[in-house]
C-alpha cells in the first residue's frame, strides 16, 4: 500500500493526464488544486513528510481555509510527468491557522513548491468555496489554445465571451448558465491576477485570462475538467466556424433558443447575456 493507491490521489493523477492528453500542458503550463475532504487528509496522513517544511507566506489571505490540506502540482512540474512520478511532481500542503501560509506535507521528493498561480487557486478556492456552500473543491488551470485564440479577436467582456460559447454548442448554456468571466491580460503568478480572477468567480464557475488560459472550478475532477473541455470545445467550434466562413456566421443558436434550452433544461440563464 502507498498513497499512490488512495482513491482520490489516482483521481488528481487521472484528470492531470487527461489535460496533458488534451494538448493543454505544454512545458510546465497549467496547474491544479483540490481542497481536500477531512477523511481524505487522514488517509493521507500515514505518509506524510516526519518533519514538514517551511511555512510560506502567500501573500493573500483568507478565513474559511485556515488548517485545509489541499493537493497542488508543483511550479515548473510537467503535467506529462504526473502520472509516471506522482511523488516528485505533485504535493500535499497544509495551510496554517492563520490563513496566509502553507508548507508542504508529502510530495515535491526531489525539491521545489506549489504551483506559482497558488495565490490565485487559493482565493479562488476561498471564492467558490464561499458561493457553492462549501461543495467546490477543484480548481484548474490550463492553456486550451481555441479559447486563447478567441481572446485575440474578441471584446474582452464576459458578455461578448459568454455570448460566442453559448451559441457555438448546444450543451453550453446548460453546463455554465451564468456565463464566463474574463480578465484582461496581466502577469501570471501573484496576487493581482489572483484577487482580480477571485472578484469574477463570485459569480461565475470559469474564468478566462486573456492570451494565457482558462480557470475553472467545480466540485470534484469530473465535472470541474467538463467544465473546462465544454468550453474549450465550443471555442474550437466558433474559431473553425471563422476560420471556415471568411469572418461570416450565416446562422446561430438566437437568443429564444437559448432561452428554450434554459426552460427544458430547468436553468436560469444570466439574463443580462442576453437581448
Ligand atoms: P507553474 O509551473 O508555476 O504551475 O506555472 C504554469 C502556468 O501555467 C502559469 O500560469
Ligand atoms: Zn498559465
């Protein structure tokens, strides 16, 4: 036995491949984070470091994750690596009691530290954690290329983002009825970007930053990776649908049918998307 058996680590591992599959890891891009379930933390904890390293101040804070365990890849760390050595390339931190620092507890064998976007994962996690109840759980971060693509050619508003990937697959007003949020361009990796990205996942499950990538969220792999392929596939639809037709879209899903969708469906769409 070894905590690369437990459940919910051969989990975390899975939904690393399936981005790396994807074509969203190149290099070291991208990043995830799961806030762990309390019996989780116990069946992990046999395994944990004798002696935990240092604790790391964040420089962002927050109350309702004071003393959480979360799962984090490790910066620099190759999503392509995760499955073929869990133990150098991904790591259990601990955060401390007053809400600002972490250490790590198992992992990251070989040197290292959580992912640089950890600020931004961690408010975010504070963020979703706050509007869904307590349910989320997932944080991920990737480099889609069509989604990029699009933050080139679109206004960078939620609503003109929301719009285009709603109306280029059916299923995406189901799966994110409130929308998307989207952040200008700024430098990955500190505390602006993460409180900026945390003020719009108020009110929304995904993200996008601006010629870099997506965050989603959601409450366990499956639905949180969901999240993120629904909308990378709609993006890929809506840039062949440009690419194809010289600029020109003869025909789309109209505002009714999104709102025939909503009603079917049992949703409530973010009115204020729509004409
Ligand atoms: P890390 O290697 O630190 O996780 O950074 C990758 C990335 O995508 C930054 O936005
Ligand atoms: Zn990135």
């Amino acid at each position: 036995m070894s905590i690369l058996d437990l459940d919910i680590i051969k989990g975390y591992i899975r939904m690393c491949t399936d981005g790396w599959n994807q074509g969203w890891h190149e290099r070291n891009g991208g990043n995830l984070t799961y806030r762990m379930r309390p019996e989780e933390v116990e069946q992990c904890r046999p395994y944990f470091k004798a002696t935990p390293g240092q604790w790391v101040n964040m420089g962002v804070q927050a109350d309702n994750l004071r003393g959480e365990f979360f799962i984090s890849t490790g910066s620099g760390k190759y999503f392509r690596n995760v499955p073929l050595a869990p133990q150098d390339n991904i790591c259990i931190v601990e955060i401390n009691e007053a809400g600002d620092a972490w250490r790590i507890a198992w992992g990251l064998e070989k040197g290292g530290h959580p992912t640089s976007e950890f600020p931004s994962h961690f408010l975010n996690h504070s963020v979703r954690k706050e509007a869904t109840g307590g349910a989320c759980r997932v944080i991920y971060h990737a480099h889609p290329a069509n989604l990029i693509a699009m933050t080139y050619i679109l206004p960078l508003t939620a609503q003109d983002f929301t719009r285009a990937l709603w109306k280029s697959a059916t299923e995406c007003p189901v799966v994110f009825p409130e929308g998307v949020g989207v952040c200008p361009w700024m430098v990955p990796g500190g505390a602006d970007i993460a409180m900026a990205t945390s003020e719009l996942m108020k009110t929304y499950q995904a993200a996008i930053w601006a010629q870099h990538g997506l965050f989603a969220s959601g409450p366990d792999f499956d639905i949180t990776f969901g999240l993120a392929h629904t909308i990378e596939k709609s993006a890929e639809i809506y840039v062949k649908v440009l690419s194809m037709g010289g600029g020109i879209i003869r025909q789309t899903i109209t505002d009714d049918d999104l709102r025939a969708i909503a009603r079917d469906f049992g949703v409530t769409l973010n009115e204020k998307f729509l004409n």
